[in-house]
C-alpha cells in the first residue's frame, strides 16, 4: 500500500471513531483483535445498507423468500458441508517474532519487526505451513466433551441448504426461486486486517437461488448484472468495481462457474462479494448424509431433480467499509470568516446516509427559533433519521454533519419568524452537503421536497 493510500485509510478509520461508525470492541480493556463494534452512526449507515439489500432483494422480488437461521447448528451440517474437515487456511508460525500468518498472504504482510519488509522475504525462521480450522468450536449442554461439540457458524449459507424442503413447501414456490438470509458468521482468521475488511465475526447477505440443472450459467449472467446495479443503487460506481471470473485452478470443486466483485479499496483491489454457480452439491451432501429429501419434482414436467444454486453472497461489513471509502473526501473551502480550511465529508448516497437532515436554530439563545426547530424536528423525525444540534456556530454545525454525510441541513432562522417581510415567512434555510449550497424552501413543502430527494 502506497504512503498516499495508506494516509487516506488512517484518517478514514480516525473518523469512523471520531464520529461514532465504529469502535474497538472491548476498547477499555485493550480490545480484540479483529473484533469490532457499531456506534450510533455506524449502525444506522449497516442498516440502511441491509434494509435496502433486503428490499431489492426479497420485498420487490416475486421469486424470493427469506428466513433467518439460528447461528449454532447441528454438527452433522458441519460434516455433510466438509467445513469440519476441510476449512482451513495455511498457517506459517515464525520462530523469529513469534507471529502467526496466512502462507498464501506472506508476500503481502509486513514483518512486525521490520515494516520495510514483508514477511516472505524477512530473515524470520519459519516454520512449515500447517492447516488451521477456521471454525469456531463450542459445546451445547452442560458437558464440554466431544459428544456435544460444535461449531458457530463460519457462514449462513447451510441453514438455508438443510430448510429448503421446508421453505420449499411453506412458501409453495416454484423454480426458479430463491431464499435470503441476513446474519453473523464467525470465522477465526489466522490474521485479521484492513481495518473491518477481514474480521473474526462479520455479517453475510446471502441469497440461494435455485433452478433447473439447465439454467445454471444463464442465471449466473443475470444475477452477476442485478449486483453490479445494486452497487450503483447505493453510491458505488460500476467503474470502481472489477470482475473478476475466477479460473478453474482456483474455483471450488463444487462451482461450474463463479465471478467475484472486486472493489478499488486504499489498501487494494479486493473482494466485495461472490456470485457463484455451486451446481447441487450442497443439497446433495445433505440428502445423502441425512437420509431426507431434498429434491424437487416439477408438476409440469413430470420431473424430479436436485436443483442447482446460484450464490451471490455479499459482506456486510465490507460493503460498509467500501462505502465509507468511497465517500471520504477532504477539500479544501472558504470558511465564513473568508480563510481557507479543510472539509472532511462523507459523500454517502442519500439513501445511506446515517443521519438524512440536521436542523439547527439559528441561535441557541432565542426561544422562538428554539421552538420553530424543535417543531419541524418533530415534524420530520417519524419519516427520516434526523439530528437536532444548537451548539456552536452554523459553520461547525455544517462541519460536524458533513463527517457524518448527512445530506441536507435545515437553519431556522429570523426570516423563518417573519423579520424578512411575509415572503420569507415560515421558511428556512436548506443546504446541501455536497454543493453547500443554499436555498429557502416553505416549511409546509420541506418534508414532500426530502423525502423526493433522498428515496
């Protein structure tokens, strides 16, 4: 990473503290590592993120169902899945700095002794790779031995595999269809980095999409082109984001085809989400390992089959960060008092934006301005996400929200009262965060004028 990248990622993660998208867990305590926790802006921006994944992706679908599986599952899904045997990574211990790596990322690490080097090519004795289970394990019942073992679940995926005979004939759907799932999976990496990029519990938005064994491939074209606009839907543009068609030397067994979505993050080109054709592996393993039906039989045809699946499985936290990213920008403007400073704004969509308005007085000191905001705070709240704020002067109140990308502000002020003659009567002030330019729009329009704007 370049030291002007590197600059840039600092003071992104320096803000997304600083504003409260996202902390250290367990900070006080020295935290840990590849563990994170969602402030106040930092929750509002992931569910916004998660609220509009689900409305394209389930609510405006008529092919798409969803559920929500539980996170501790029986260990037999594990072992029919292979994850108990074979999700693992490579691990290189050094003897040197006593540090733990992923063997296929050494060429990319730096050596903690000697930043200037990476770890391939630092004088640190290594050890041999070793395979290192990902998972995380646990025990059910009051007994920590091998016979209630299990697993916290390294992704959502499976739950969605081993209910498909359920959903199949409590939503009485027919193929081709899918079933959408938002949750946590935990996954012990060997060595967490880039911030919320790589971590040890993150959250999926996942889709199994199930077909006919002959429209596999074109379902595949059809799903790779809906991500793509989604990401465009929420701020992304479609030139910051790479496909990449992963070749067969590094396809799973079990995928005919699979593309990854690649975004231009500070530290990288690096995967977004992956859509992949996983053909009927999955619900064959679990209808052979259990012993229970999974197949479909189709009344028109006559036919019976295993469907086959399309996976386009997206993070959630690295959607977050790659928006973030995108967002950041420092400029430099005019203050009021005519000098040059530097603005640091998050360009967020508006639909993603954690706070949609700010509505200020114009003096905290003058009741009657006090009031009229308070009025249209109340007024707007149960449609948008809106922060009231009377400290300081109006320019630092812009400031502070332009951190936190919120997209209009709202100063009432004396015109507002009537003191700028009857045409500016019951008006405000409306700025937007981008241009920073103002405008004065009726109060009784300014709910309608938003809600336009943003959704």
């Amino acid at each position: 990473m370049s030291t002007e990248h590197e600059s840039r990622m600092e003071k992104i993660v320096s803000l997304a503290k600083r504003r409260g998208f996202i902390f250290p867990s367990s900070e006080i305590y020295g935290g840990l590592n590849g563990v994170w926790d969602y402030g106040p802006m930092g929750v509002e921006l992931k569910r916004n993120l998660k609220d509009f994944w689900w409305r394209r992706m389930v609510r405006e679908r008529e092919d798409m169902v969803g559920m929500d599986g539980a996170i501790l599952m029986n260990r037999s899904v594990w072992k029919a899945s292979g994850h108990e045997n074979t999700f693992s990574d490579p691990m290189i211990d050094c003897k040197t700095c006593k540090g733990r790596f992923r063997a296929d990322q050494i060429e990319s690490i730096p050596c903690p002794q000697k930043p200037s080097k990476i770890v391939a090519t630092c004088e640190g004795e290594k050890m041999d790779p070793r395979d290192f289970n990902l998972m995380f394990t646990t025990h059910v019942g009051p007994m920590a031995d091998d016979t209630n073992k299990t697993y916290l679940r390294p992704e959502t995926a499976q739950a969605i595999f081993v209910q498909f005979r359920n959903v199949l004939e409590t939503s009485r759907k027919k193929l081709p269809f899918g079933i959408a799932q938002i949750g946590k999976a935990f996954r012990n990496e060997i060595n967490p980095r880039n911030f919320i990029f790589r971590s040890r519990e993150f959250e999926q938005m996942e889709i199994e999409y199930f077909c006919h064994p002959t429209q596999g491939l074109e379902l595949l074209d059809r799903w790779l082109e809906e991500r793509l606009t989604f990401y465009e839907d929420i701020g992304i543009p479609r030139s910051k984001i790479h496909v990449k068609e992963i070749p067969d030397t590094e396809r799973a067994f079990y995928s005919l085809k699979t593309y990854d979505l690649e975004y231009e993050f500070p530290f990288g080109i690096q995967e977004l989400e992956g859509i992949a054709y996983r053909t009927d592996y999955d619900l064959r393993q679990h209808m052979t390992q259990s012993g229970k039906p999974l197949d479909y039989f189709d009344e028109v045809s006559k036919e019976k089959f295993i469907p086959h699946v399309i996976e386009p499985s997206a993070g959630a936290d690295r959607t977050l960060l790659a928006l973030l990213c995108e967002a950041f920008e420092e400029e430099e403007v005019t203050s009021e008092k005519g000098e040059q400073e530097v603005r640091s704004v998050l360009h967020f969509h508006p639909r993603m934006a954690p706070v949609k308005v700010g509505v200020f007085p114009l003096l905290k000191n003058k009741p009657p301005l006090v009031d009229k905001a308070h009025e249209i705070e109340r007024a707007l709240r149960p449609f948008l996400s809106v922060f009231y704020d009377e400290a300081g002067a109006i320019g630092r109140r812009y400031r502070r929200q332009d951190e936190i990308g919120t997209p209009y502000c709202v100063t009432v002020d004396f015109e507002t009262l009537g003191e700028g003659g009857p045409a500016l009567t019951n008006t405000v002030t409306l700025r937007e965060r981008d241009s920073m330019k103002q405008e004065r729009i009726s109060i009784s329009e300014l709910g309608e004028y938003l809600l336009k704007k943003i959704f």
